[in-house]
C-alpha cells in the first residue's frame, strides 16, 4: 500500500473499553505507513499510555491531541451507581470536543487530498461539522458487535433472523441496560449519525458473519459498506528481553500454575460490585476449590476524580485462608496477557465487547456476568451463539444477588468438569481460527485492506 496523501483522525468516546478500541484501530491502520491523529482529553492520553504502557516506538505514526475540557461543575456520582450514572462527566466532557475536533481537521485538509475521520458511535454530535470540509469523509466505528446492533434491528422491523425461533425468544430484553441520562446523550448523537460512509467493527466474520450479511441485507445502515476487521487486539504478544524483566508479577505466579487451571475473574472498568456481592463472589471463588486471579478495583468514574483512592473490601481472613491458590490484584492488570497464558483455562466476565473478543481469540472459554449495555446481548452470543461460555449471572434477574453457591457451581462446571473440558477444546479451535483471520490471507485482514485501499483511493 503505497502512502497516499491521506490521513486519519480517529475520535473516541471518552471511556476506556472505547479509547482501547480506536487506539488499538489507530496502530493498524498506522502500519500502512498512513499518519493517525489520535484526538481526546489529557486524562485520558495520560490513561491509555500508562495502562496500555505505550512506547514512543510503537507509536510513532499516531499523534496524540490533548483537548483540555472544562472543570467538572458537579462532582459525579458514586461509582456503585447503577451504570452509567457515575460516567456522566465522559458525556459532559465530549460536548466540548467538538470545536477542537473541526478545527484540527479543517487544518489538516488544508494540507493533505483527504482526511478520513473514523468516530466513535457516541461522537457522533462531536463530528457533525466534518460534512462541511469538502475533501473530510466520515466512518462510524460501532462498539458494539453486529450480533447486538442486528438483533436490536430484528426486534424493530420482525422478519426472518439468522438464528433459531427457539433461541431468539430467549435474547435478553434490553431493559435496564441504560440510564435516562445515556438514553439522552444517545438520542443526541443518532440525531448526528447520517453522513458516514462506512462502518467499522471489531469483530470477525469467522464468528459474525451472518449477521454481518444480515446488517448488509436489511440496509440497516442505509446501504452503508461495512468492513469488519477485528480482533483489533493483538493475537500474539511480543515478548522480548526487556518485556521480560518487567513482565507483571501475576504472569510470574501463572507462570508456575498447570495448563488450563486458572480462572481469570475482572468485570471490566465501568461497574463496582455492592459489598454483599464482593462477598459472595469471595466465599463462592473460595468454595470452589479452584485457583483464580481476580482483578478486585473501582469501576472508573469518567476520568474526573474522587474514587482511585477507594478501595473494595474482601472479607475477612479471605486472602490468607486462600493459601496461594488465588491471586487479588487491585490495580489495572494485563488483561491480554493474562488470557494468552497456558495456565488461563476460564474468564469470568461483565462481557464487555472488548473482554469477549480478547476471550474468544485466544481461545479461552467464559462465564458470563453481564451489567449493561450491550453486554446482556454479548453474553447470549458467547454461551447460545458460540457456546463457549456458561451462565452465571442471567440478565433476567439482573437485580438479584448472586450468591456464593451458585459462583462455585458455576466455576467448577468451567474448570473442574467435562462440560467446561469440551467448552474450552471449542473455544480453543474457535481462537485458532478468528487468530488466522487477521493473517496475512485471513477474512478479517482482507477487509481491512479493502478498508486501507478505499479510503487511499
Ligand atoms: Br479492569 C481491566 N486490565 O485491569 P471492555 C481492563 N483491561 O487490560 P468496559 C485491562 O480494558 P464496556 C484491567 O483487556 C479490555 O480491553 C481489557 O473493555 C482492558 O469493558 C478493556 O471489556 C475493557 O469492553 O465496558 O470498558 O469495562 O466496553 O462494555 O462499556
């Protein structure tokens, strides 16, 4: 691909599982030798470099643009609100986007053919001046999978889906997954989304196609071309001499653990467990009799202040009657890595798209604990869909306890049991062949070259 005189601005909403997103499209697309201009707020460039522990080797094409927002007027919720109250600031915080965004891309059209904006869904109201700057064209990138945005499509118009009648009349409802206040912000943004060219999704037609085919058939997009690219996560993890000295302690102690015996436990970065629940995820891992790692932290409250400090509170003698056989890390842990490893047989998960597409390319079979969003849909499609995955928290009775008992049930059938055994052989084929789609010659790499070749035309 030659280096045409084009470039990328990339503009992600301001939450992590969406800034990993973009980054991680930015360093692909920066490969093609195209420049990226990577655009958000200083905290969170300060957050995607530390915890994605970016060097500027890996990332020299992609420059970063720090738009300072305003101060926050009102502190934000507690981050044990129910999603995505406590993420009201990132909402607040991308309004002011806007005029910095137009003008970083006003500039750089006057100095290149064509600037390609690639926007999260939720910058939608962000972007909407770029249909004024005649050589800037638009992509929208979707969080979600296309299993989510076509059955939520299914649900509106009827027809056939590509799914079984019996299955579908199972799909999670999709109350509860939002607020009033997010319900307002997206209202806002879809009142922008018009004037895309094409969208964007990470996720693979090894495992979505037909519902890839069916956005495609049902013009849901309003005959919009759809390139889906991913796992835009890194499948294989470098490892040099220097990566190796400072490799986290937790691989180290996975390092000494038998193949397939760990269970990897985090719910990802937006939610924070009540203290009953930390307890009964406790006493559950315990009962188990299983090894785990368990990431124990505070969901991020929309990068304005006042939580880090806190701390979630295990019960007591909890750590020491573990005896070793379970490790708690309470700050950002290498998530990839932990999935790549030879000792990480199950993930115990809220489902956030990112967490299952990392899950499902490095073959890793998972129990499901969905919160909001589109994660009740992510988590059907990994234990219906794919069946790589087991049930613990069913989205129907999202507002009842999950006690210890049914944790430890649930993590024994994932680890200790044929079922899991034959979960696991699935997923790990599955992983193998979502692995060789971004190769050279592999469905997901194509698309992406096609992406490259349409938008350097
Ligand atoms: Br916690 C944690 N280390 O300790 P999702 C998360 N991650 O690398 P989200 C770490 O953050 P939604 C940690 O690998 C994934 O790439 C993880 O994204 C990484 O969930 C990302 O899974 C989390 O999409 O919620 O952002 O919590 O995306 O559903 O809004």
């Amino acid at each position: 691909f030659p280096a045409a005189d084009v470039v990328v601005v990339t503009v992600p909403f301001v939450a992590q599982g969406h800034l990993t997103q973009l980054l991680r499209l930015s360093h692909i697309i920066s490969s093609y030798n195209i420049p990226v201009h990577f655009i958000t707020t200083p905290t969170c460039i300060r957050q995607v470099v530390s915890r994605h522990r970016l060097s500027t080797a890996a990332t020299h094409h992609i420059h970063f643009h720090e738009i300072p927002v305003r101060p926050f007027t009102t502190p934000p919720p507690h981050p044990t609100t129910p999603f995505p109250t406590h993420l009201q600031p990132s909402f607040d915080s991308t309004l002011h986007l806007r005029h910095p965004t137009t003008n970083l891309i006003l500039s750089l059209s006057q100095k290149v053919n064509r600037v390609v904006v690639i926007h999260d869904v939720l910058m939608s109201y962000v972007v909407q001046d770029v249909k004024s700057i005649p050589n800037a064209e638009t992509y929208l990138f979707q969080p979600p999978p296309p299993f989510y945005r076509s059955s939520s499509h299914w649900e509106k118009s009827g027809g056939p889906f590509p799914l079984e009648p019996e299955l579908m009349n199972n799909l999670p409802s999709r109350d509860g997954i939002s607020s009033p206040e997010f319900l307002k912000f997206l209202s806002l943004q879809q009142s922008h989304i018009n004037f895309h060219i094409g969208e964007l999704y990470d996720s693979s037609r090894i495992i979505e196609a037909k519902f890839i085919e069916y956005l495609e058939k049902e013009d849901t997009v309003g005959k919009k071309k759809i390139w889906a690219v991913g796992p835009l996560n890194p499948v294989q993890i470098a490892t040099n001499a220097t990566d190796s000295m400072s490799r986290h302690e937790c691989l180290q102690w996975l390092d000494k653990q038998v193949t397939n015996s760990v269970l990897y436990v985090s719910f990802g970065t937006t939610t924070t467990f009540s203290d009953e629940q930390i307890r009964e995820l406790a006493l559950g891992l315990e009962r188990s009799g299983e090894r785990f790692v368990w990431v124990v932290r505070v969901g991020d409250t929309g990068g304005s202040c006042g939580f880090e400090g806190r701390t979630v509170e295990l019960p007591e003698g909890f750590e020491e009657r573990l005896c070793g056989r379970g490790l708690i890390l309470r700050s950002w842990a290498p998530q990839l890595e932990i999935l790549e490893h030879f000792a990480t047989g199950g993930f115990m998960s809220h489902c956030g798209w990112n967490s299952c597409m990392e899950s499902i390319s490095m073959g890793v079979p998972m129990a499901t604990w969905p919160m909001h969003s589109d994660q009740p849909r992510n988590a059907f499609f990994i234990t219906n869909v794919l069946k790589i995955g087991i049930v613990v928290k069913n989205w129907e009775r999202r507002n009842e306890l999950v006690t210890a008992d049914v944790v430890a049930e649930v993590v024994k059938r994932l680890m200790g049991s044929e079922e899991g055994a034959e979960m696991r052989r699935r997923a790990g084929e599955l992983g193998g062949e979502v692995r060789e789609s971004v190769a050279e010659g592999g469905v997901s790499r194509m698309e992406m070259d096609s992406f490259i070749s349409y938008v350097s035309r």
